[in-house]
C-alpha cells in the first residue's frame, strides 16, 4: 500500500480522523517521518573507488634482436571511481625486458635460448661421467651455480650438474659438431664457476681424424657468482671438434655452466684488442728514434690470475707510442735475414729503442734484429722477461710454448738436460691437473708433467 504523505492528506480527512483514537494519531505521525526519509533518499549516493581492472597482453618487443623491451597496460574501470570516489593508484603501464634472438649470430654460434643448436653430449660412460643440462634460473643445488642466464637474465643456459651420482674427478664433455680446416678462428663464450668445491673448466679441440685432443683454456676453482668472459683461438690442418669439458671438483658445490657459445673468422686477439701495426717496411727517419715495427705475438699479461690460454701468448695491453714526425725522404733499406750468422744489430736506431725498453715489449722484432743492443748473444741459459718464472709455474711453457722457448728457456727448462724424472711445467700445476695423467690422448700434459703421471 501507498503511503500518503502529510501533504497528500485533505484537510477533510484531517477533520474526520480529529475524533479517533491517540493511537491512530500516533500512526499518521510515523507516517510523515518516512515520507521525509524517502525525500532525503533520491537526492544523495555514496563515493565509489575505482579499482583496476586485468592486465592486457604484452606488446611486441621493440627490437627484433638484441635486448628490448614490451609493455603492457591495464584499466581503472573494474569498477571506475563514482561520485567523487578516489582513482586507483599505482601506473597503469609496466614493462620488461624482452629478447628475440641475439644479434649477428652466425650459423655456428648459440645462446641456449631454444634448443642446444649443434652441440651434444657424448654417451660413453668415459666422455660422460655425469651430464650437461639446459637450464634456466637457479640450478638445483645451494651455493653453487648461476641464479640466470647471461643473454637475457630471464633466458637459458647449459650447465654440468655435480650432485651425486658425480664423484670428484669425473668429467663431463660438450662437444660440437664437426668443422672443416681451419687456418685461425676464435671461439668466445661465457662461463660459470661458483660453488666452495669448484672443480675445472677445459676447452679442447678434438683433431676427428686423429683423436687428439689439444688443450686451449683452462680454469680451476671457486671464480665468483658471476659470469665472466672468456675465448680461444683454433687453428687446425685437419677436421676438427670444439670440446667443453667440466671437471666436478671435491664437492656437490662444483656447479659449472657456460652461455653464448660464438665463433669468428679471426683470432681472438683482433676481438679483444686493437690490433698492432704490423709492418715489413724499417721505420722511418725521423727527429727521434722510430718506434720498432710491431708485431702480433707478446707475452701473457702478468695478472693475479692465470692468462687465457689461447695458441697465441695473451696480448700485451700497452701500446706503444705513434711516430706523427716523419722526414721527407727514406733511406735505402735492405731487409735483413731471418737468421742472423753473427751477433749483431740490423737497424742503425736499436741502441735507442733497447734504451726505450723496446726489448721487453717487441721482443719478437727487437730479438731477431736487436740481438746485440738487446743482450740476446748469449748462448747461455737465460730468461730474457722476469715474468718468466710465474708464466711457467701456470703452464704457460707448454700452452704458449712458441714465445715460452725463446724468451723463457731457464724457466721452462728448455735450455738444460732434465733430471732423470722432472715435471717440465710447474709440479704443483701438474699435481692440480694430474687426472690427465690417465688418458693417452693428452700427449703434451704427459710430457710435461712425466714425474706427475709416474711416466720416468
């Protein structure tokens, strides 16, 4: 039933109810007072917040290669702010990093990032004691192994995982297809090695006809939780195998992975620095004595930490000073031998640049042409660089054994009858290495560590 209000009530009605009862009286006052709530009622509504509503899609990644970034967006309207509510806080976009592809990857090269590419692991219990896997964020294990990935922080990689069944000593290998000869090529590619029971990294490459296996970089121990770069240059007259090789070290925490496997038609020392000026022509007369030609191969780089072990000694990062005085003609120049028949200077200005400390850092043309300014006429036992003795207790007499056996023979023990039974190298190196001593195909490792491998 209607309820009629005060002003709805005839003053007829009015009159014909004065005689009823107080109770009924009381009932027509009820009635007014609901009559004003319902006035009250129509003319006001209470705030409403907004809230906001899904997030959309993510967009498309704002490079087709390389590291780029999408974003998404969202509504306020899940509900929308009403009669003077608040608006939702917070942004209503975000975004994140995003990766297609790695660019400039070549056919060989591999981020991990779908598939394992060309690389497999071998079956053989003796290749294979324990295995490598593609993996993504933390590996299983605490305190050991990469948290993410090196290309993307969100993407893959490969890693050798050291929980049991693995042992100390066991090896894990990687291997990559089969490439044809090669005259020089660099590999690059990131690794791992984190954990208190670290054990080795080794790359090899692996002759296919022969079954040698010859030894390009190594790293042993505990190298932080981060990634760190590292390369070696190939050079190979027949087919060839590029070989990754984990060693699981003393405990579980031996985790070692590697990501962004590339490979380039150059040494590895024309990537990494800027090349030196390598000329066939004798320096040119000028006010001051020219520098001496310069030439790619230096020795390793003293660091607290081994070089990379590469075919070529590591580069010397020192450059060194460019002639910019030139005179207006050049002198006749007849270029000497390659061996010199006596113990002599080839260049009127080898006084000057032996004074200049060009012996050390040119050793290779100062050496052969300066033999006499230099101090290179004895026959004796001499190292002629005094970062020989720490370059051959890391095993740089025979990784870099070309520039080792000229300028480090007392060192290397290259210019003296060895004892009945001696290691070559270092013997606390061999001793680090000595599961090497086991396997026939790592003929240089056993020769240089004979006492190690009980070979003498």
């Amino acid at each position: 039933m209607a309820v009629k209000c005060e002003s709805d009530i005839s003053d007829d009605e009015n009159e014909g109810r004065s005689s009823k009862s107080r109770k009924k009286s009381r009932k027509r006052k009820m009635k007014k007072l609901k009559c004003e709530s319902s006035d009250n009622d129509t003319t006001s509504e209470k705030p409403v917040d907004g809230h906001w509503g899904r997030w959309s899609s993510w967009s498309t990644c704002s490079k087709s290669c390389g590291i780029g970034k999408q974003t998404r967006t969202r509504l306020c309207n899940d509900p929308p702010p009403k009669y003077s509510g608040k608006s939702c806080v917070g942004s209503n976009t975000t975004e994140q990093s995003c990766k297609v592809s790695t660019c400039g990857l070549g056919p060989d090269d591999c981020d991990f990032e779908d598939t394992l590419c060309h690389w497999h692991q071998p079956t053989t219990y003796e290749e294979n004691n324990f295995r490598w896997e593609r993996y993504t964020g933390n590996t299983p294990s605490s305190n050991t192994g990469p948290s993410e990935d090196h290309t993307t922080k969100t993407g893959f990689y490969v890693f050798a995982e050291a929980s049991s069944p693995a042992s100390e000593g066991k090896t894990a290998n990687f291997v990559s297809k089969e490439f044809p000869p090669t005259e020089i090529r660099c590999v690059t590619f990131y690794y791992h090695m984190y954990g208190e029971g670290m054990g080795t990294l080794n790359l090899f490459v692996n002759d296919t006809s022969t079954g040698d296996m010859r030894l390009l970089f190594t790293k042993t121990g505990n190298q932080g939780d981060e990634w760190k770069k590292g390369n070696a240059t190939i050079s190979s007259s027949g087919k060839y195998k590029v070989v990754f090789q984990a060693v699981r070290g003393m405990t579980f925490e031996s985790d070692i992975a590697i990501d962004d496997v590339m490979f380039y038609k150059t040494s590895c020392q024309a990537i990494t620095t800027t090349p030196p000026v390598v000329t066939t022509q004798p320096p040119v007369v000028t006010t001051q004595p020219p520098v001496p030609p310069v030439v790619t191969t230096q020795p390793p780089v003293v660091t607290t930490k081994p070089p990379v072990v590469t075919t070529q000694p590591p580069v010397v990062t020192t450059k060194l000073p460019i002639v910019t005085t030139l005179a207006t003609t050049k002198r006749p120049w007849t270029f000497p031998p390659t061996k010199a028949p006596t113990c002599q200077d080839y260049d009127r200005y080898c006084q000057s640049w032996a004074n200049r400390g060009e012996c050390t850092r040119n050793p290779r043309y100062m050496n052969v042409y300066c033999k006499k300014s230099c101090g290179r006429c004895s026959s004796g036992c001499t190292d002629y660089n005094n970062n020989c003795r720490y370059w051959a207790s890391i095993g740089e007499c025979w990784r870099n054994s070309l520039y080792m056996h000229t300028n480090c023979r007392k060192s290397c023990r290259f210019c003296t009858t060895p004892p009945r039974c001696v290691d070559r190298s270092s013997t606390s190196w061999c001793q680090a290495n000595r599961y090497f001593c086991s396997f026939t195909r790592y003929h240089q490792f056993r020769q240089n560590c004979k006492k190690t491998c009980r070979l003498c």
